[in-house]
C-alpha cells in the first residue's frame, strides 16, 4: 500500500512503469501513424487545367470569366441569392465576399494535369510542356501571382507510362529547384493508384529527388488520387486506402476522390456517374475513416456538367454544383475539384454560405466552451466538439467566409487561440 498525502492506493509505482513500458511500442505508433491535423490551410477547392492550355494568365483568366458569368447571369446579390436558394439575410454578404474573392484569389490549389485532361503526346512535347509548366509556376512564385498551393498531376506508375510518369516529374521538380526552389505550395498528385507497391515507388521517387538535391527528407510529400475499385478494397478481401497512407511513409498530404473513373470502374452508367451515387459515398466514407487522424486531407471529386450556354442551363448547372459542393461539406469532405471557370462562383457561394451560416452558433457554443459553462447554448460540449467548432470558424477564416474580427467579437477568441483549440500547432498559411 502506497499514500500519497492523504488519498492511499494499492498499485505501486513498478506496475505503473511496467505497464508504460509495455505500451511505449504502441504510444510510439499511436504517434506515428495518427499525428493529427498537419496545422496547415487546406485549399476548399482544386483547379485542373490541361498542360498545354496553362498559361501565365490561367488564374487570372479563370477569375474574370467567374466574374463575367456572374454578371451575366445574377447581375445583383438579389438574382444570384434567388438561384441558389440562399435565405435573405446571407444574399448580400456571401455575393459580395464571392465578387471580392474572385478579384484576389479566384484559384487557392492549381494542379497542371499531364494525366487525363493532357493525354498521350511525343515525349518531345511533353518534355518541353513540363520544363514551361516548372518555368510559369517559379515567375508566378516570383512575382506573387502564383495560389497558394499549385503543382501537377503526373501519369500513373502503371507500366505503360511509369517511364513518362517519372520523367515528367523529374523535369518539373528539377526545374522548379534551377529557379529557386521548391514552392512552399507545392502539391504533386499520383493518379490511378491501384497497389501499396506503387505508393511506396512513388514515395522513394520523392526520397531519390531530395538526396540528389540535398533537401531536407521528407520535404516533397504527394496527393493519392482514389479512383480505382483497388484502392479500396483489395483482391484479398481487405480494405487498402489505410496500408496506401502506410506505404507513402508520412508523405501522403491528401486523398483525392475520382469521381468518374471510380464510378466507371464500377459499372456505373455515364448517366448515373456522381459525386452523390451510392458507390461515390461507399468510397469516400472508407477514405475518410483511412485518413482520420493521420494528418492526410481529403478531397471529393468533381461534377462535369459545366455552367455554360443560355442563362437558363448556367443556373441549373450552378444550382447541381451548389447542391453538391454543400452536400461535400456537410459530410466534412471540405476541398473539392472545379473543372471550368463558371464553377467558381457556386464553389465559394456553397463554402461561404456553409460557414456563414453557422458562425453565430459555433461561436456561441465555443465560447461557452471556454467559459465552461453551457450558457445559454443548451449544449454542454465536449473537447473532440470544441475541436470541431473551432475548425469550422478556422476553415471559414483560411477561405474568406468569416472576418478575424468578427468571429473574436463573437467568441472572445484570437486567431492563435482558435488554432490551438482546433488542434493546429502552427497558425494557418495566409
């Protein structure tokens, strides 16, 4: 029997050292393999353009088509509120935030696909099509015009174009590094990941390039694209996204969904091809259960009914956009992809209402939290809900749904403060 002051117990100080020195082994996975939220922004969206249609002017060009369209087709908060179903009292701040964020930041993660919106071509012009994509994106950097995250998607590690694949990358990361360096936004994706093996290729790749260069390990991490039956469940019958994390050896950054070549994959019909299809939903719940508490992000897909022609099919194309970007959100998948400049409007529409609209309540709720108390709320919360009501608001600061100062008027809150409640070690990129 043991007393320490005036409370006695009966296990002694050896069977609590022995039982952490059974447990170190697991602490130390636990660590490794679920460190949490990398405390980092996360872009909500993902901007694919084609290599050979990539230019200087591509963000800029996408922001002014965005703002065109929506001259065009909700002239005024009143007529854009109205197509999207908006209530009244979020018309004027979500339109005129969407109006100010595609004149700043029309694009916040741009890939240069050399995949399937770029196709086969002559190594020669391939060649040459990495070398300019490596030589815009270092000027865009240079000059303070580059998003905040950019890179590209290469082509798969399949036999038939591994070699293509890789070159491609090397020329890009290689003329990145004779510019100046890797931007702090890089992103690189590999598509069309069927097997762990070629998660673990692609991760000595990154390795490769770093000792040739002599960055830092670990300094080149990498998007895992889900859009094959394999990546989620193997042919033994087990599910393989968690071993795809495992193998990228901390250098996976997101899980990307594919919504077209998973749904095809699956015998889905072109018609019935969704993001909201039952096998799309079947996917992303086993991806985001895989990647929960690893620090890898996630990311839906896209929709390929673009916002175009009369006035009439633009809003019936917006209206299914928002639908589905709001659906994505509301099952905590906060990126998605944009595939034409007319998704703009509805993406930031979709993610401002989102966060608009929650902000008195989360607020509400968090700074309850803090005073421990329940308030006036009716709700007594728990950490995990404080960490999940202040990842709200900070999401909704990182985009430009929700002003700094309106959100600490309401919770009392600094930046720093929701940081460090939301589980973030370092504040949010700007």
């Amino acid at each position: 029997m043991e007393s320490q002051g005036t409370v006695r117990t009966s296990l002694p100080g050896a069977v609590r050292a022995s039982i952490a020195d059974s447990l170190a082994a697991v602490d130390a996975e636990l660590a490794r393999r679920y460190p949490g939220d990398p405390g980092t922004r996360q872009p909500v969206h993902t901007v694919y353009v084609p290599a050979d249609l990539f230019t200087a002017g591509t963000v800029r060009d996408w922001g002014d088509q965005a703002l065109a369209a929506l001259d065009r087709h909700a002239p005024d908060a009143a007529a854009f509120a109205a197509v999207l179903g908006l209530p009244g009292e979020l018309a004027e701040p979500v339109h005129t935030r969407v109006r100010a964020k595609l004149e700043r930041e029309p694009v916040e993660d741009l890939r240069i696909d050399f995949e399937d919106g770029y196709g086969p071509r002559p190594d020669a012009e391939e060649d040459a099509a990495a070398a300019r994509a490596a030589s815009l994106v270092a000027a865009a950097q240079a000059e303070g015009t580059a998003p905040p995250y950019v890179g590209i998607r290469m082509k798969c590690l399949e036999a038939a174009v591994r070699d293509r694949g890789i070159r491609t990358l090397d020329i890009f990361l290689t003329g990145l590094m004779a510019a100046g360096g890797l931007p702090d936004g890089l992103v690189l994706t590999l598509p069309k990941v069927t097997y762990a093996e070629q998660i673990t290729a692609m991760a000595r790749l990154c390795e490769e390039f770093e000792k040739a260069h002599g960055l830092a390990p670990g300094r080149i991490g990498f998007e895992i694209q889900i859009e094959t039956t394999q990546a989620i469940l193997g042919p033994d019958g087990r599910a393989t996204v968690a071993r795809m994390i495992d193998a990228a050896e901390g250098r996976a950054t997101g899980l990307h969904y594919g919504t077209f070549d998973y749904s095809a994959s699956c015998g889905v019909g072109a018609t019935h091809q969704s993001m909201d299809h039952p096998v799309a939903d079947h996917a992303k719940a086993v991806m985001q259960v895989a990647a929960a508490g690893t620090g890898v992000r996630l990311s839906d897909g896209s929709t390929n009914v673009l916002p175009v022609g009369p006035t009439e099919r633009v809003h019936d194309a917006w209206r299914l956009h928002h639908r589905l970007v709001r659906r994505s959100l509301a099952r905590a998948y906060y990126q998605g992809w944009d595939m034409h400049p007319g998704h703009l409007p509805t993406r930031y529409a979709a993610v401002y209402a989102f966060y608009r609209e929650g902000l008195e309540a989360a607020a509400e709720r968090l700074a309850a939290y803090v005073d421990r108390t329940a308030g006036g709320t009716g709700i007594a919360d728990e950490p995990a809900t404080a960490k999940a009501l202040s990842g709200h608001l900070v999401r909704g600061l990182d985009c430009g749904a929700l002003d700094g100062a309106e959100v600490e008027r309401l919770t009392g809150l600094g930046r720093a403060e929701l940081d460090a409640l939301a589980g973030r070690a370092a504040p949010a990129a700007p």
